[in-house]
C-alpha cells in the first residue's frame, strides 16, 4: 500500500541572509524528520530506486536503520558501497536517478533519499569519534599495488572501492589539495570544504595513499606508472574550459567558469582581504549557460558583491540542465534569467575591460540529436546588456595532456578516453572513467565509473 503521509523537505537559510555569505543553504533534516521521512520507505520486493542507484547503495536497507533510529548502522550499510555519502547527499540529483524510481513517487513525492543520505553521513560526522571510529586502516591482503590518477569522484571511489578489497592504492593529484571537482569546482554553500575534507579522510583511512603535486603526463607518464604498479585508473577530469569564439572574448573581465571557481573556492577569493586573491567582476555579471556550474557561478558573483546577475541561456526554462532546486534557489536569490538570448560579442570600454554584451534573441526549432528543440537565431534582433564581467560556463573538455604523452592511448575526436563497458582502456592494465570518459558531468556517474573500474581491476588482477 501507498505511504499518503508528506515528503518532509529541509528547511533552508533565508534568501536575505544566505546571500550575503558563503555557508551552506540548505540545513538538514532534524533526527525527528529523518526518522519519520525514512518511515515513508515502503520496502518494494524489487526496489527500483537500487537499481537507479550508479554506486548501488542498498537504499531499503539504510534506510529502515534510520527508521529505528540507528544512524550508525544506516551510514555503515552506505558505505558498503559508497565512501562517500555526505558529498553525494548534498550533490548528486537524486531527482533524477533513485528517487525517481521511487514506486511512492508514482502517486506523490518519492522518499527524499538524497537528504536521508545526507542526514546518515552528517550524523557520523558530527560524532566526536568520528576519526577514531575510521583510524585503524584495512589490511593489506593483496601485493598488487594500484595507481590512480586523479583524486575527484571517479578516483576516489575507484580507490576506497580497491583498498577495502585489500589493495595496495596510491593516488597522484595535481594540485596542492585532494578532491578535483568536489574541491575547486563547486561552492561552499553548497559542498563545504569541511565534508570535502572529512570524506577524504575516509577514504585515506582505508590505507589509500595520497601524493600531491604531481602532474601524471609531466612529472610521470602512464608508461612509468606501469612499471611499478599492476594497474592504473586515469580519472583526471576533465579541467579544459570551453568557449564561444566569438569577438571580445579574450578582453580583461571574460572568465572560464573553471577559472572564476577555482580562484573563489582554492585562492580563496571570497575571503578577500584576508586572502590576497581577488576576482574583479563589478556590480553587473552575465553568466553564459544553464547547467549546475551556470547556477554555482552566478551565485558565487552574487555572493562577491555583484547587484545585478543575468544568466544568458539560449533556450527556455523547460530546457535548462541544471537541478531543479538551484535554479530555484538562483530565482530566489534575485538572478535574473535572459531567455532564448545566445551572446555574439563582446564590447570593451577605454580600459580594455568588458563593458557589455550584444545578443541575438532566439526561437525554438525542431528536436536535435540530444532531443532538445534546436534554438534558432532570430535575424535582426540584436540586443544589448551592460555589464562589468563575463562567466563562459558553457562545459569543459578533458585535459590533453595525458592523452599526449600516451599516443598508445585511444581518444575520441573531441579528447576523451575511449572504453569498454567495464572501463578499461586500449592499453592493458590501464582503465579510466569519470569526465576525462564522458566529458563533463556527474558526480554520482563519475563515481559510478570508478566503482565499475574497482570492479574490473579487481578481475583482472585475480586472473
């Protein structure tokens, strides 16, 4: 029978309040609202939200824990499979995933997995015990050592998955800092550092070893890394900005949305003075774009001072990629969304710095490859917008660098990696997954692909 009671939602920030700083919006669900949403759970005999699940956590299962209110059992169950549930509570879309399998979502609102994730992580990281709860690492059991390049979703999965099979595994980041995308790319209010920071300890108290500032491609290759370690996992992102080409794009106050979150989140922008890294954007900001990071750019510049924030998207409302819930919260925060409208240029002032933005308005077509209404330009219907600086969040495209030192290494003519379905790649004992596969995307499907690639390397070391 159909649970009728009401999804509970969490409770969040005023817009007045939220707006002017960087904490998170969202608040949480109280232990009372947990136990009484999980109860929502009606236990299908084949629960579809598993199988909607791309890291394959036994929802039913966490979930009657937090009914009972064992909430150590219930992130202890999660992490059977995923290590890393805080992040995944706060930023993978649920809506379209688990939650939409919900057989309750059929007649009303499906159980808000997503938040009681959340909820069973944040409570075991708010316990004093938490570190030493996870203090005492697996045993290696395995003398197959593994090599992971890149410590974002895809290669933090792939190593918490290896290391708790009793895997010797060693990851090689870049920056000065562990996390990737989770780490520079998306804001505070939205994933702290601190949950960041504390899943990552998870996973190194696993026994997975971290090495920062090392650039596989330059400081070693694939070939070095494979004559010491049995397998490698490559999920280095997908960290090149893609642009327009259109005129003025290269002016001062033009930012890749990767530039302008990194120098917010790791430089540390936001604390201006106290950290000597400003980003300059003036009072009036276009956003070019309708995805997650579109959203994250323009509330990050309303958040730095900015009076007026456009996002500039060329199709309509219906088509916008990004999650339901921030736009939502970017339509409460005062961001003003500019329709059908596709930028052609930019103009400077005296000073050489962007000082406006001339577009075309647009019209909706027939259905492209994706499915989507193609947008068609409108002749003569320029128009003008004022402003003081420019974000491109229109996606990325994988780093080349690997690909380049590695011309045994299979690559689609846009620069991702080719695999199989298991991930492996055309050079033996090397897999790969996550954005520098896809292009950009999820965080969950960039996990998804590490738990996939675990699951491989796991079988080929076996034999």
């Amino acid at each position: 029978m159909i649970a009728k009671k009401k999804r509970l939602h969490m409770t969040e920030r005023p817009v007045a309040e939220r707006i002017r700083d960087f904490e998170e919006v969202p608040l949480g669900l109280t232990v009372e609202q947990a136990i009484e949403e999980a109860k929502r759970c009606i236990h299908c005999k084949d629960p579809k939200c598993v199988a909607g699940c791309p890291v394959e956590v036994d929802i039913p299962g966490f979930l009657s824990f937090i009914a009972k209110g064992d909430f150590d059992a219930a992130v202890k169950k999660i992490k059977e499979t995923n290590s890393l549930p805080a992040i995944c509570g706060r930023v993978c879309p649920q809506e379209e995933q688990c939650e939409l399998k919900c057989i309750i979502g059929l007649k009303g609102e499906p159980v808000g997995i997503g938040n009681l994730e959340r909820f069973a992580a944040d409570q075991e990281l708010q316990t004093s015990n938490f570190k030493l709860q996870n203090k005492s690492k697996i045993p290696m059991t395995k003398s197959q050592k593994i090599a992971i390049v890149g410590s974002g979703p895809a290669g933090l999965t792939c190593a918490g998955d290896l290391a708790q099979l009793g895997y010797q595994v060693t990851i090689f980041e870049t920056l000065h800092v562990a996390g990737g995308v989770l780490s520079y790319g998306i804001p505070e209010f939205r994933l702290p550092k601190k949950i960041v920071n504390l899943e990552i300890d998870y996973v190194k108290s696993l026994g997975v070893e971290f090495h920062s500032d090392v650039l596989i491609g330059n400081t070693f290759t694939i070939e070095d890394l494979l004559k010491e370690y049995q397998a490698v996992f490559i999920g280095s992102g997908a960290g090149a900005p893609k642009f327009m080409g259109i005129s003025g794009e290269n002016l001062d106050g033009v930012y890749s949305a990767n530039e302008f979150l990194f120098r917010v989140n790791l430089m540390k922008a936001y604390k201006f003075p106290e950290y000597l890294t400003p980003v300059k954007i003036g009072k009036r900001v276009a956003v070019v774009g309708g995805g997650n990071v579109a959203m994250d750019a323009a509330r990050v510049s309303l958040r730095l001072g900015a009076d007026e924030v456009y996002i500039i998207y060329r199709r309509t409302e219906k088509e916008l990629p990004a999650r339901r819930e921030e736009i939502k919260r970017a339509e409460e925060e005062g961001i003003v969304f500019k329709y059908l409208a596709l930028p052609v240029k930019y103009q400077a002032n005296a000073q050489g710095w962007v000082s406006e933005v001339e577009c075309l308005q647009m019209e909706l077509g027939e259905p492209d490859a994706t499915g989507r209404r193609r947008p068609v330009e409108i002749q003569n219907s320029n128009f003008k917008i004022q402003i003081d600086s420019a974000i491109v969040a229109i996606g990325n495209s994988p780093n080349p660098l690997i690909p380049l030192r590695t011309p045994s290494l299979r690559t689609e003519k846009w620069g991702g990696v080719i695999v199989t379905k298991e991930g492996l790649t055309s050079i033996p004992g090397v897999w790969a997954g996550g954005d520098i596969v896809r292009g950009a995307a999820t965080v969950i499907s960039a996990m998804g692909d590490g738990k996939k690639a675990a699951r491989a390397i796991d079988a080929f070391l076996r034999g």
